[in-house]
C-alpha cells in the first residue's frame, strides 16, 4: 500500500485559536510517501517546503526521520521533571529529543510552558514508551532534554540540555546539572 502524507507549516499569531488554520500564515507544506522517508539515507527526508505564491526553495526545508518500532513488549518511562533553571525567568518548555543516528537528534516530546513557582519549574508528568525515547528501549541509549526560554517572536531562547541514559532515568529521583551547546555545566 502506497501510504501519502502532507505537511503543512503555518506561521501561527493567534495562540488563543492555535486550531483556526485560515487565520495563520501558511509558511509552506510538503508532500511525502512512507517509502521516501524508510528508504532516505539514515532514514531523514530532506526537502524543501513548496508554496505556491513563492519560488522554490524560499519557504524552508523540513527534515522527515522514519523510525521503525516493535510493538512486542511495551515498557513504560514515567518521569516528572523539575528544574531550579537560575537566571532564568518567564516561561519555560522543554523538549525531549531522542539519538536517531551519529549526532543526529529527533524530537519526540515537548512540554508545556510553565512559569517558576517556589524557586523551580514543575512540569507535568511525562509517560512515554522507552522504544520512544532511545533506540529499542536499550537502558544504555543516550536522550537529551533541551530547555528553552519561550519567546513571543518563536525564537526560543536554548537555555541549555541535559543528556542521560535511560538506565539513570529508570534509577528514580534524580539531579543532573544543565550544559549549554559546547556541554560546559551552566550554574
């Protein structure tokens, strides 16, 4: 069977109606076959957004990782983060990004934006299947979270990240201190 999907980029400005697709800017869309993502190299379509108002290749380039998955035994990660994030303020979100190949990182959950409250951000609780979160739920495959300062413009501010294995993960209650993008510890 010859499965076709469509992506639609838009440029949201009404957050309060984020689901009124007509009153956003659509910034681009792409249309795929399951095929051309399983068979790219490493498993990622790169390609560019098409729009019909603009020339090819204005409108941005998205990147597609396929994935394959068991769906034998299933094992859960339940996790609820909490981070002191100093110097920082406002809200905050963070995405969980999962190792898909040789430096290359795939998001596979986002948080929602929470503000500080008693000199921390509590996020919601996180459940999520650990094949999701590192390559065949393998204890000693490596996931980052990715934390961010939110931004009305959409350019989210990188706070910094904090990579563990699923086996510190599964141990319990733990603290690990954030890096920023060159992995030096932040404060």
């Amino acid at each position: 069977m010859r499965e076709t999907y469509k992506v639609v980029i838009y440029d949201v400005d009404d957050f309060n109606n984020i689901h009124n697709y007509e009153g956003h800017d659509v910034i681009g869309y792409l249309e795929f076959t399951l095929h051309e993502v399983v068979t790219s190299r490493d498993q990622t379509l790169i390609r560019n957004l098409d729009h019909r108002s603009r020339s090819d290749g204005k409108s941005g380039v998205v990147k597609i990782t396929g994935e394959e998955t068991k769906r034998g035994e299933v094992t859960e990660l339940i996790m609820k983060p909490r981070a002191s994030l100093s110097g920082w303020s406002g809200l905050n979100f963070f995405i969980i990004m999962k190792l898909v190949g040789q430096n290359m990182w795939k998001p596979v959950y986002k948080s929602e934006k929470k503000n500080i409250l008693n000199g921390f951000y509590d996020w919601q609780m996180v459940n999520m299947n650990t094949a999701d979160v590192v390559e065949g739920g393998n204890v000693d495959g490596i996931f980052k979270f990715e934390f961010y300062q939110s931004m009305k413009s959409g350019k989210h501010k990188n706070i910094g990240h904090v990579e563990l294995t699923l086996a510190q993960a599964q141990q319990g209650e733990c603290q690990f201190q954030l890096k920023n993008k060159k992995n030096k510890i932040l404060d």
